[in-house]
C-alpha cells in the first residue's frame, strides 16, 4: 500500500509495478495515474485508525508512505503500536525522525549538533518578535525566512528588502501568513550557490545512495516568482562529479546517519537531503523524511534494482546486502501546472492529448476523472518525463510531448536546465 496522491506516488507504483514480486498494489488515495496499474482507496488518509482496519482487511504486507504529513503526525509510530499488525513492513521514519523535515529548528539543531555543513541560524515567535526584527537589521541580505513547520515546499521567503523582511517576518509570526507551521520562524544566512538535491535510503542503521537530481522551485522562467512544490527536475547533475559526491557522502550523508542512530530517531524510510554547491564544498539547506517532488519522478526511474525488493530490504534493516544500480542515461521533468499557481487558480479544466504521447512517461499529480475523461483538480496537474543520452536531449523530447497535451490555463518552465 502506497500512501498519498500525486506524480511522487505515481512514480513509486509505477516502479512498484515492474517488480516480479509485487502481487497487489493498492493506493490511498491515488489518482487517475495510479488506478491504471493499481487499486485507489478512497480512505481519509488523517485517519489512521480506519487506515490500519483497512489494512488488516486487505491483508496489506508493506506500507510505503509517501507524503511527511501523515509522518509528521505520527502513523508510522500509530501502525507499529497495533499487535495485530506486528508483521507490517513499513517504509516511513517516526514522528521523531520525522522532525527533521516537522521542525526546521530541530533539523538546524541537529545538524549543528552533528557537524554537518549548513547556513548560521536562529528562530524566532511571537515571544521574541521584537528581536527578531532586530536581528534581521544586524546581518546582510538577501534575508531568508523558514515556516518552522512542513508548507508544502513554499514556506521559504527570501528577499533582498530589510523593511519587507521584517513586514514578512510579522506577516508569518502574528497573522499565519504559513499556518501554524508559521509561528515559529527560522531566519537562515543565505548561501549563494547552486541546489541539487540528494536522496538517501536508511533501513534504521545502513544507507543506499540513490540517483542524485536537481529541481526548479520557482515559478517563473530564470528562477523568478513565487516558491512552488517544484516545476521541473533533472538527473543526474552533471555538476556533481565523483569528486563532490564523495564530498557529500563524508561531510554530510555519514554524520546525517550516525546522528539519526546516535540520537535514536528510529529512522526507516527515505531521506530527502537539500544540498546547497557553495564553491566545491556542500552544504545542507534543508532535510525532508520522504521523497521529494518532482525529483522522484527522475530518481526512480533511474534504479534498476527491483524496487520492491530494496523496499522490504529497508524495512527490514537489510540493505547492507544490496548496491545500487543506477542507469546512465539522463532523464527530464516539466511540470505543468494550472493557471494562477501557486496562487489561487481553477480546477475542472478538460485534460485531452495524453494518450498521443509516446515518446514521454507522463505521471499524474492534480487530475481527476478516469483516463478517457480527465480533468485538472491541482495546482500542478501533471509531470511530463523523458529519457535520453544527455539532459538536452531528454528536454527536447518532454517539451515535444508537452505540445500534445493541452487544458486551459496549461502552464509550464520553458527553461528547465537553463543554469547547467
């Protein structure tokens, strides 16, 4: 069972489904995407009680949690505790390990605790606000503001304005510009270089190194705009040679794994690690407990283990007996997305061209209906992806792709890999 309902999800099943061993794949709640090769559940995934009676039912043998909500709220931690589910495998960190993507303030603690290279910090409330307007006024911009708490990716501000930086700080802290997640809010130093993103497999005490990606968060075309939960991606990273990786592994993947089991964080799942390229050195922006998104879309079809043999491995605390193969060709993502997004924008727009695409996988995110009668339900609808010999080459085929599907208001990046 796979929890959670977009193209991340899509992409676990769709890799779920190549392996020789899976029998049943049910997804809760899925979406169109999704029901092609699996069985969607309409079960509210916040309610874990009805959740594990469902499993039970279904005689479920591996759970695989995509989205940190559910981890942040503990069903990891709720499943484990059942007697009747004692041989449920699951592949999702703790409520504590999943701290260090609920809590920016815990995963900046525990990587200054541990020695991993990140940006100079400090938090601030409603109990300090003074001081944290104070403080903005003693360091350099760009000012960069953290929702403490998880926001769907786009709780991160950075500008180059004092007086704005301090209006947002008010904004985030006094009127829940980010929801509860805002009332604590991280003021980071800003570090200026390029992003990729690294994702790491831990069974609670060993690690497998996946495919490395790189993704586009902004918006507009020249990373401009508005924050979004990501618009496009690429893997691999041609800036991340063997030599910077190995960088990563020492500096940052080993202390990142001997803290979690130090610190007892109960930590089995995926480990999302936002890296940050400041001249040849790495350092780390942020930790998410799960995949990321629309990175995995990239990442996973890259693995050319079975994916649900790694999957029970995991969750088994096995993965000391596999390696990791990865395939060399490159792969591209584009999102599209509904007009007005991230902001507000309209649903029920008529999804038509899918099935004339051919040369592109393309995974669901924000769509609803069946495969004939589609239609647009998110902000981002769809992830279109593509493989070939380099990235150039994989973005020409997902943009030739692109211009068979349409829906009003289709909006996409025309320059995904503009800075490589």
């Amino acid at each position: 069972m796979v929890i959670g309902s977009g193209a991340r999800e899509h992409a676990i099943v769709n890799s779920l489904y190549q392996s020789k061993t899976a029998r049943k794949i049910f997804v809760v709640p899925g979406n169109p995407g999704t029901e092609a090769i699996s069985l969607n559940l309409k079960i509210d995934t916040d309610n874990f009680k009805i959740l594990a009676e469902a499993i039970k039912s279904l005689k479920v043998d591996l759970l695989i949690v995509g989205p940190e909500i559910p981890l942040v709220n503990g069903i990891s931690d709720f499943l484990r505790k059942d007697p009747e589910l004692s041989n449920l495998l699951i592949v999702g960190p703790s409520s504590r390990g999943a701290l260090l993507e609920g809590s920016k303030d815990f995963s900046k603690k525990f990587m200054l605790k541990h020695n991993i290279p990140t940006a100079p910090y400090k938090t601030f409330n409603s109990n300090n606000l003074d001081e944290g307007i104070n403080y903005l006024s003693t360091i350099s911009p760009p000012y960069v503001l953290k929702a403490d708490g998880p926001a769907a990716g786009k709780g991160v501000l950075i500008i180059n304005d004092l007086m704005a930086a301090q209006t947002e700080l008010k904004n985030m802290i006094l009127h829940s510009k980010f929801g509860d997640s805002g009332s604590n809010v991280v003021i980071e130093g800003f570090l200026d270089g390029i992003e990729l993103s690294c994702f790491v497999l831990i069974d609670g005490i060993d690690y497998l190194i996946l495919p490395y990606a790189k993704d586009y968060k902004r918006i507009g075309e020249g990373n401009t705009g508005l924050n979004t939960g990501g618009m496009g991606s690429i893997s691999p990273v041609p800036f991340a040679d063997s030599v910077f990786q190995q960088k990563i592994e020492e500096k940052v993947i080993k202390p990142t794994v001997k803290g979690i089991i130090e610190d007892k964080l109960n930590y089995v799942g995926f480990l999302f690690i936002g890296l940050i390229k400041v001249g040849d050195e790495p350092y780390v922006i942020e930790y998410n407990v799960r995949l990321g998104d629309p990175e995995t879309q990239v990442v996973l079809p890259r693995i050319k283990n079975d994916f649900l043999e790694l999957m029970v491995s995991t969750a088994t605390g096995s993965l000391k007996n596999h390696t990791i193969e990865i395939d060399d060709q490159a792969y591209a993502n584009v999102v599209l997305a509904s007009a007005g997004y991230p902001g507000s924008y309209e649903k029920g727009k008529d999804i038509k061209g899918i099935n004339d695409v051919v040369d592109s996988i393309v995974f669901h995110a924000g769509t609803s209906g069946n495969h004939d009668t589609l239609q647009t339900s998110g902000g981002r609808v769809l992830s279109i992806v593509s493989m070939d010999k380099d990235f150039k080459s994989a973005l020409k085929k997902t943009y030739k792709s692109i211009e068979k599907i349409h829906f009003e208001g289709k909006t996409f990046r025309k320059d995904i890999g503009f800075d490589l």
